[in-house]
C-alpha cells in the first residue's frame, strides 16, 4: 500500500512509453519534483499549479518569451514541470537558463498529440489517488457489517495496516494498547488533527460527535508508518469514513445504559418502597438484572455535590465508566445504578462478611474517592452488612444517610459510616460548644497563616482519613513522603504527639470546630 | 530663445540621437553627413523655441521615411526634403514660417536641420515623440488629436504624393505604401500646424537636449560605462555578453541572451526595430516608452539590433523619455504597441 501512495516524480514520469519521444531541455535539477496532478497551460496558469506537469499549448508559449515569463510564474506557482511541443518556438537562450537555476524541468516533446498526452498522463499520475479511493471503498466494505467499536477498530486497523484507537473525550484509551497522545494535539477543538510527521509517522486524530453537540464524545485515532501526505490523507479519510459507525455504536451504548439506569433506578425504588418484603414481580426483575437479593449486603451512597459540570467530561456513560473502574481497583464489585445526582452501589456476598467488613468498606470507598475526579466533589456514605432483600432497602438507607452527614462536611471527598453517625450527631453538637471553641482556637494557633493554610489543611485530611498517610497523599495530591514530612513538622509545631488517640481526638475536634467557623 | 548650431554641433546631435533611437530610428551617420555638407562652408542652422515664434506661424515637420538599407545604399539629398515641404506649403496655400522635427531619436533629428537649411527657415527647438518610434501615430500631436494630413510623400526623382486628408494611422499606411513605390525611401513633410500649437503640445527643448546628450556622452569617452550612465541621466542594467541571437521574425519580436559579467544575472533584451524590454530572471526590468540604449562598453557607439553579433560585448543603458508626454499615452507608446502582449504579469506588474 505504501509504495502506491507516493507520487510520481518527473524522472520516474519520463519512463512511461508516452514520453518516450520527450528530451529535457532544461530544468534537469529539478527532475525530482513531485508531479501530483496535470494542467493545461492555454495563457492562465491556474492558482491549483502546484505540484502540477503543466502542458503547454504551442500557441500559448509563442512568441517564446511567453515561456520564459511562464518558467517565472511556474517557479512561484510551485509547478512540477513543464513541458512543450517541439513544433513550437524553441526555447530562448535565457530561458533555458532560467528553468535551470530554478530548477523548473522543461520537456520537449517531438510529434505528439498533446491532448492525447494529457489525457494518459494523468491516468498515471492519479493513481495514488486512485489508490485512496479503493482504501476508502475497502474500508467501507470492511465495516459495514460491524456494530461494535472493537469490530470497528479491527476492521479499520486492518484496512489500514496500521494501528487504531478509540480514545475517550479526555484523550485515555478505551480500545486499544495505551496511547500517549503528543501535546500539539488539542482535544478541546472539535476538528480532525495530526502530529508534526515524523519518522515514526504521524498520529492523527478524528472527533467522534454525537448530533446537537459541539463537543467530540471521543476520538478515532490512528498512526501511519510513515510521514508521506499521502499516507496521512488517506488515513485521515478512512478515520472521516469510520466516524459515523462509532458514532452509532457510541449513541446505542449510551442508549442502552440510559434504558438500563431507569430500570435499575424504578427496580431499586420498588426494592426500597417494599420495606423488607419483596413482590413476586421484583424479586423477578432482580433476577433478570442479576442482583442477587439473598445475599448479605453493604450499600454504599454516592452523591455528586459538585453545581457545574465540566460539559466535555460529564457525560453519563464515561462517569459511569470513572466510577467502575475506580471502584474495581478497590475490588468493590457489585451493582451500581446511576440516579443522577450520584450512584447507589452495593457488594453483595453469599456469606456473612464478619462485622469488621464495614470498616474495610469505608477505607476502600475513601480511596475509590480520591480517585475519582476532584471537580466532581463527590460524598460517600457506607451501610451497615444486612441480609436478604430486606437488608438490602436497609443498608441502602443507611448509606444515603450516612452520605448526607458526609456532605455537611465542608472538605470534599467525604466518606461517613452509618455506625458513626450517632457520634458524629454527638460532635456536631459539641462543636458549637464556646469551650471547644476556645480549644481550637488555641491548639491551632501556631499553625494559622503557615504555609497559606497548608500544614492546617494536611493535618484535617489525615485525621478525617483515619490517621493513613497514603490516603491523605491520595486526596491532596502529595508524595506519601510529603504527607510525612509535613506531619513531622506539625508534631513540631504543636508539641503534640499524634498517635495518642486523646490528643488526635481533641485536634480533629478542634479541626471540625474551625471548618464549622469558616464555613 | 534662440540658438545657431555650426557644423561643430553636428556629431553631438548625431551621437544623442544614436541613443535616443533605442537602437532604431535608421542610421544617424547618413543625417550627420547631409547635415554636415549642407553646414559646410560656415553655415549655420537657427533653433528657436515654439513659443518665442508668432503664434501663427505654419510648423512642418520633415522626415525620412523608408528602409534603412535603401537610405544607406543611395543617401537622400537636401532637396527632397525642401521638395516636400514645398509640395506640403502649396497643398496648404500657405507660406511655411519653420521646420519641426517629427522625432528626435535616429536620422530624423538630423533631417529637419538639412531641410531649413535647403530652405532657409528656423528649426523649433523640440519634438513630437521624444525618442524615435516607427510610426507617425506615435506623436504628442496624434496624442491630442491633431491630424498628421496634409502630408507630401516625395521620391527621389521628385515624385510627389499628396495625402490630403486621412486619419493618422491611414496616413500611415498610405504612407508607407507610397514610400514603396517610390523606391522604398522618400522625404516627408507632415503635421503641419501653428506653432503656438506646438508650444503648447510638441516636447519642448528636446533638440538642445539631444546635443546636450551627445556632449555628455563624448565627453565621457575613457570613462567607464557606470559613469556614462550617470552622466547620462540613465541606468546602467548590464554590462556583458551577448550569448544568443533570436532574430524577429515579422511581427514576432526577437530576442538576445545577455550574460551580465558582475552580478550573474540571466537578462533578456527583446527587440523589433528597437530595444523593447529588459527581462532580468524572467521578470521586465525595462520597457518602452524607455529608451533602451546598446552600446559598445569601450567606444560608447549605439549598437542597433541588425549589428549584434554573438560573442559580443554590450552595455545596456536605460534613458528617460524626454518628459512632456501626457499621461495615458502608455497605449500608445507602451509595449502594446509594439505587438507584445501586455497580458504578461511581468508587463502588468
């Protein structure tokens, strides 16, 4: 395929048998030029020469000065060659001098029908054109079977010999081997784009819209092997080409996940409404959606708290996606249904987890938040383990309420437990008391202003995360080494020593009791 | 203002109309030698300006037209050009006051001179065209309207023709014509008018300014050509080689490969009866109405085209049009004119 999309030059134009009787008369440093496309010279040279083999009309370079003016233009015209009849003035002196410092191949041509030899010429020399449009009809043939982006792919990157992505609207990979994607690209403009060529070839990429929007969904992309144009066009063709069947397999994904969010969405309100005892008709559609309802369960309450939406980022299906894979790093599977202003999730087990599994739970949501993206402002809260379908209602109630203490909290991720709640009714109550206040107020004092509230900021993360340095390193965005660091500095600070649980106790009082005031 | 040329002004009117003849204008040695012996035993020929002459004083003005070869071959005597202006004074019924000069490029600068000295009338001090042109269209009078006709077209064996009236490129071609069967060359008396008519239309001065031209230029003898040229007023273009004679063919201008020896560059002279256009790499340097001047680099002789040879060295000079012409003559006196297309970009440019 390769070799086919590479233009003719006017060296390689001369072998054909129709030029057979054609002499170079000048120009001959200049033989290497591409020839892309032919034209014929009647006294205009038209604005699309470049890369053109100009055949000129006897009359039209008569007398031959006007070839000599034509060589000029030529030059700056970027034409590829020109060629004459010999029947023709001969070309002056000076202009064969010309052609030749500016490299501009003139042919002479004895005894031939010049139309002819347009005409044959330029069968040749758009055979890489040609060439394109069999990929393109290739390509199209390939995929019109093909319903799934992983079918899609293949077919293209089999049509293409050359690797295919399909990237989300961020840029990371959804098919395909990790991809990174060169700075030049800009994914915010909706418009197909390539790298800078180079000799491992060039990246192009190619929005994939959906109707009514101005932002790409995702992203076809492709490398070419080499750096050639018309490599380049080609693919970028073939990727214009493949843009609509992805485009329909995006739109029935998105379908199908809004189709399954209501169900699930009605299913969960009928589960919940039921109060512990579930109808014939739900413990059906359960089944058909594959919750298992007899097992034992944590429910887990997601609420994004975040007002405006990073439009390019947000849809439902790539959130959904976030979430997933996020909650799968922790190895928290289990059913999640999209309701919206966040997502109930729940981990089924067909055994008593033991009591401590709560607590497991609450540190993996903690990280599962830190992972997710920080502008989405999410809180979490986590049930208690409960059995059957009943259970199930129970612990996802208890969640949801758990999740709302989270979100009276004035830092973001917040992750509560249901079995803290009682405590965390009793602290808020004390945390308006004019006794803790004045404790903070003087606990914390040798912290204001240090470090534009760094310090203050690290130690409320790393008591609310429980007293783990990674965790704390996950949520601000620090080196575990930083985290430790900067706790280093704040038991030099405060005098204080952390891994007492009385003096951790009063701080985090005292550090709830300061976010309460600013708040 | 007026002034009286002796025979000692003869060869510096001679050598200023040689380069004002863009290389045509036919051969000024044949003028200066009938100017010569017409000037010869102290005579002396009176110039004055249109406007120090009464306002109704009837201007003719005398030329030699025809083929250069044949002027060459059997030169013409002072008194076929006294014979035109006295066949041109009886069309008209009118006694003749002075003799104007058509162009001041080639022999016709010189012609005039013979013909009011044959005569015994002044010379004005100007022209029509400025340089020379090959044809009697080509003046600031037809410019302005004004008829060539009458004209006397008479031949050596005092054959007169008389064109009573015709539009001025007819005139021309009647002209022509006649000229032929007269033996292919013949004197000529035309534009006839008033002379406060050619004070206020001719090129004034312009017959002081071809001698001027020619003293600047004998002057400049051993000097180089970059010194003549800015003794001239003009452009030096090149100074080179010339590495390849197109000879015209008919209407079909000619054209030379110059090889400029300092800068490299790769320069075009075309050319009819005269230099027409300087192309330096493809694109118009130089062009008429300019003056394009070849001259030989060590003597300073104009070199006409039919004189070229290859291998041979040149100068290549641009003068000024003498200045008077009025704007928008470019049709008439530009490139087109000539025949070449002025669709070229180099010529539009």
């Amino acid at each position: 395929m390769t070799a086919n999309f590479t233009p003719v030059s006017v060296r390689e134009l001369l072998t054909e048998t129709v030029l057979a009787c054609a002499g170079v008369v000048a120009g001959r440093e200049g033989l290497g030029r591409e020839v892309r496309d032919l034209s014929w010279y009647t006294g205009e040279l038209p604005t699309t020469a470049n890369g053109h083999l100009v055949v000129c009309a006897a009359e039209a370079v008569t007398p031959s000065y006007r070839l000599e003016a034509l060589v000029r233009r030529a030059e700056s015209a970027g034409v590829a060659a020109l060629l004459i009849t010999a029947e023709a003035q001969s070309p002056l002196l000076s202009t064969l001098r010309l052609a030749d410092r500016l490299a501009i191949p003139v042919l002479s041509i004895v005894g031939a029908d010049l139309v002819d030899l347009l005409h044959r010429l330029t069968i040749r020399v758009r055979a890489p054109e040609v060439q394109r449009a069999r990929l393109i009809e290739d390509v199209v043939r390939r995929l019109s079977t093909k319903t799934t982006a992983e079918d899609i792919l293949a077919a293209l990157s089999l049509a293409l010999s050359q690797a295919v992505w399909l990237l989300s609207s961020d840029g990371s990979t959804i098919h395909g081997e990790s991809l990174s994607l060169p700075s030049t690209l800009r994914l915010d403009l909706t418009v197909p784009q390539h790298s800078d060529p180079s000799p491992s070839g060039q990246i192009l990429v190619h929005p994939v819209t959906e109707p009514g929007s101005t932002q790409a969904a995702a992203w076809l992309a492709s490398q070419t092997a080499g750096s050639g144009e018309h490599q380049r066009i080609a693919t970028a063709s073939a990727l214009a080409v493949a843009e609509p069947y992805v485009r329909a397999w995006l739109t029935s994904q998105r379908a199908a996940a809004e189709r399954d969010s209501v169900f699930h969405g009605r299913l969960l309100a009928d589960l919940i409404a039921g109060q512990g005892v579930a109808s014939q008709d739900v413990v059906e559609r359960a089944l058909s959606a594959g919750w298992r309802l007899q097992d034992w369960h944590v429910g887990i309450h997601l609420i994004r708290t975040a007002r405006l939406g990073d439009p390019l980022q947000d849809d439902p299906v790539t959130s959904m996606r976030k979430l997933r894979s996020a909650l799968e790093a922790q190895k928290l599977v289990g059913p999640v249904v999209d309701r919206g202003d966040g997502w109930t999730v729940w981990i089924s087990s067909a055994t008593e987890p033991p009591s401590s599994d709560g607590r497991r739970v609450l540190r993996s949501v903690r990280l599962v938040l830190a992972q997710l993206p920080a502008h989405w402002e999410v809180v979490a809260g986590v049930g208690r383990v409960h059995h059957g379908p009943g259970g199930l209602a129970s612990t996802l109630l208890e969640a949801r309420d758990a999740a709302t203490l989270a979100r009276t909290h004035d830092y973001r991720p917040a992750a509560e437990h249901i079995d803290e709640l009682g405590v965390a009714r009793l602290l808020a109550a004390w945390q308006d008391s004019e006794i803790l206040r004045a404790f903070a107020e003087t606990a914390l004092a040798p912290l204001k202003g240090v470090d534009g509230g760094q310090l203050l900021r690290t130690l409320q993360v790393y008591l609310e995360a429980g007293g783990s340095v990674s965790t704390t390193g996950i949520v601000l965005g620090l080196h575990r080494n930083t985290v430790t660091a900067r706790l280093h500095r704040l038991r030099e600070r405060l005098g204080v020593d952390l891994d007492d649980p009385n003096q951790r106790l009063a701080l985090q009082l005292a550090c709830r009791t300061i976010e309460t005031e600013h708040g | 203002m007026e002034r009286y040329l002796g025979v000692d002004d003869v060869s510096a009117l001679a050598s200023g109309a040689g380069l004002l003849g863009s290389g045509g204008g036919g051969d000024v040695a044949v003028g200066a030698r009938l100017l010569r012996h017409a000037l010869q035993d102290g005579g002396r020929a009176r110039l004055v300006a249109a406007e120090d002459l009464p306002p109704e004083t009837v201007v003719v003005h005398v030329g030699l037209a025809g083929a250069p070869d044949v002027v060459a071959e059997r030169p013409p005597g002072g008194e076929d050009f006294a014979n035109a202006v006295t066949a041109l004074a009886g069309a008209l019924r009118q006694r003749v006051g002075a003799i104007g000069v058509i162009e001041i490029g080639g022999l016709n600068a010189l012609i005039p001179l013979v013909a009011a000295q044959v005569l015994g009338l002044p010379v004005v001090d100007g022209d029509l065209m400025g340089r020379a042109f090959p044809r009697i269209s080509q003046t600031t009078l037809a410019a302005a309207g004004h008829p060539a006709t009458p004209m006397a077209v008479v031949g050596p064996a005092a054959d007169s023709v008389i064109i009573e009236s015709a539009s001025v490129d007819a005139a021309d071609r009647i002209m022509r014509a006649n000229v032929a069967a007269l033996g292919g060359a013949a004197a000529v008396a035309l534009y006839p008018c008033r002379a406060d008519t050619l004070a206020a239309l001719g090129l004034p001065g312009s017959v002081s300014g071809c001698i001027a031209l020619g003293q600047a230029l004998a002057d400049s003898a051993g000097r180089s050509v970059s010194d003549l040229a800015a003794r001239l007023g003009g452009e030096l273009l090149c100074e080179g080689r010339v590495d390849e004679i197109r000879p015209r063919r008919g209407d079909i201008p000619g054209s030379l490969t110059v090889t400029d020896r300092s800068a490299g560059h790769i320069l075009r002279l075309d050319m009819l009866d005269e230099y027409l256009n300087v192309a330096v790499d493809g694109v118009s340097r130089a062009s008429a109405p300019d003056v394009l001047a070849v001259l030989d680099p060590v003597t300073f002789a104009p070199v006409p085209p039919d004189r070229l040879r290859s291998g041979q060295s040149i100068a290549l000079l641009r003068l000024p049009l003498m200045p008077g012409w009025p704007h928008g003559a470019e049709e008439l006196i530009g490139l087109a004119a000539f025949g070449i297309d002025s669709g070229r970009p180099e010529a539009t440019r």
